[in-house]
C-alpha cells in the first residue's frame, strides 16, 4: 500500500516541470543527485547510478543493521515459539491468551521485539523505490552508454540480467542458510526470486537493470557482514556442543552424589 501511494501509479517522464511531493520533491531529486554524481564522472550516467546505489546502500546500513539483529532473535527463538504453540494449541479464547503471555514473556526475556524487524523496512522501502523509480522515469539517465550497452536499451548479451539474478539468489541463499529451521516457502522464494528478477531485467532497459545487479551484489556483502552464516552456524554449533557438555558433566555429577549415597 505505501508502495502504491507513493508511486501515484505514474509512468511518465519526471523533470523539473513535474508536481507532487512524490515526483518533484523526491523522484525529481533524486535524478538530480545522480546526474550530479554522473558529471564527477565525466558525464557517464551508468557510473551515476553506481555510484548514487552505494550511497543509498551506505546511508542506509544502520537501519539494516538493525533490522538484521532484530530478525536475528527472532530467528533464534522459533524453536521456543513452536514448543509454546504446541502446548497452547487449543483454540479457546483462555489458552490464546496464555499463549500471547508466554511469548510475549520469551520475547522480553530475549530482548525482541517482532515488530522492530518491520519498522526499518518500512523506512526503507520509499527510498529504493524513488531511486528506482529515479531510474525508470528519467529519460535523461537513459541516454547514456555504459561498457557494452545503451542504458536505454536492453542489454543485447543478457549480462547484468544474469548478474542480477545470480546477486539476488546469493543473497537468498546466504540468508536461508542461518536460518536454524528452514521451510518450503524459503526454499521457494530463493529459487522463484532470481527469476523474477531474471525475467524482469529481460525486458527493461539496462539502466535498471544495473540498478539492479549493484543493489543485489551489495546487499550479498551486507549479508556476509551482518548476518554471516558461516560465522552463524558456527557459533550456534558451538553453543550447542556447550549445552551437550554441561548436560554431560551435569549427568556424571548425578551419578556420583547416587554412588555417594549408596555407599
């Protein structure tokens, strides 16, 4: 729905000349910042929309710090959130009410909140999607050549189409591999989503598309920085070998206090 409102569902052209807050304020300036950006490159438009994707990306890392750490525990506690909905899994108005109490005990306990995921997405989403509105609705930012393509045209070798797809699949992947639990839809939605994204960087000019391999090869090196699985994993397997040897060591201590006294 904000998507939607802040798009005004508009396809034309967006200049000086345009109105609304959406297009003149937002959309408007941000065409303005990259061609800024694209004349300390010599007038080249393709390394404008490098350069401004990096900033964007870089100006929004604390946020997406945030919400990596924020969805981290929530992840964690999945398995403590299922033992409790099968414990509580009668449908009375009592035992749903005991159940919200229960989680909502874990989530302080945890110091989570299931909302503050949500929160930067929402603050984030406007900006990517002026900056690739900025893209799509600039003719200017179209008449450029980058390396082997017209930024208006398709590109005629599917490169940055494939790029963007094998970006977006890494991304996918890295992050469901952390997941402690993994599901069909996570497995579908890292398959399905780099061919949207395949499909889609198809049939639209090169310039978005190099919007799109820079976003997605970013957000592959925020993932191996925020939410590394190898890191992950190994900490997690690491924090279950010491449960294992306190379980083991808690289980020898009971057997000699037994011995203790039988003798």
């Amino acid at each position: 729905m904000l998507v939607f409102l802040l798009s005004g569902c508009g396809r034309s052209a967006v200049t000086a000349h345009s109105t609304g807050i959406w297009e003149h304020y937002i959309v408007w300036n941000f065409i303005r910042a990259i061609e800024f950006l694209s004349h300390l490159f010599g007038n080249n438009y393709g390394w404008g929309i490098v350069s401004f994707t990096i900033v964007i990306r870089v100006i929004l890392l604390p946020l997406i710090f945030y919400q990596t750490k924020s969805m981290r525990k929530m992840t964690e506690l999945q398995p403590q959130l299922k033992a409790l909905q099968a414990k509580y899994s009668a449908k009375d108005m009592d035992t749903q009410n005991k159940l919200r109490q229960e989680q909502q005990k874990l989530y302080a306990e945890a110091g989570a909140n299931p909302v503050a995921g949500c929160l930067p997405l929402v603050v984030q989403m406007p900006i990517l999607f002026a900056l690739w509105q900025a893209i799509y609705r600039s003719p200017v930012l179209k008449t450029g050549s980058f390396f082997w393509m017209h930024l208006g045209d398709k590109d005629p070798y599917f490169i940055l189409p494939i790029l963007a797809a094998i970006f977006t699949y890494a991304t996918s992947k890295l992050s469901m591999m952390s997941q402690p639990e993994q599901n069909g839809m996570s497995t579908i939605m890292t398959l399905g989503m780099p061919v949207v994204i395949l499909i889609s960087a198809v049939n639209l000019p090169s310039a978005l598309s190099l919007y799109w391999v820079i976003a997605n090869a970013f957000s592959v090196g925020q993932t191996l920085l925020f939410n590394n699985p190898f890191k992950i994993n190994q900490q997690r397997a690491e924090k279950q070998q010491a449960q294992k040897q306190r379980e083991r060591a808690l289980k020898k201590a009971k057997r000699r206090a037994i011995k203790s006294k039988k003798k």
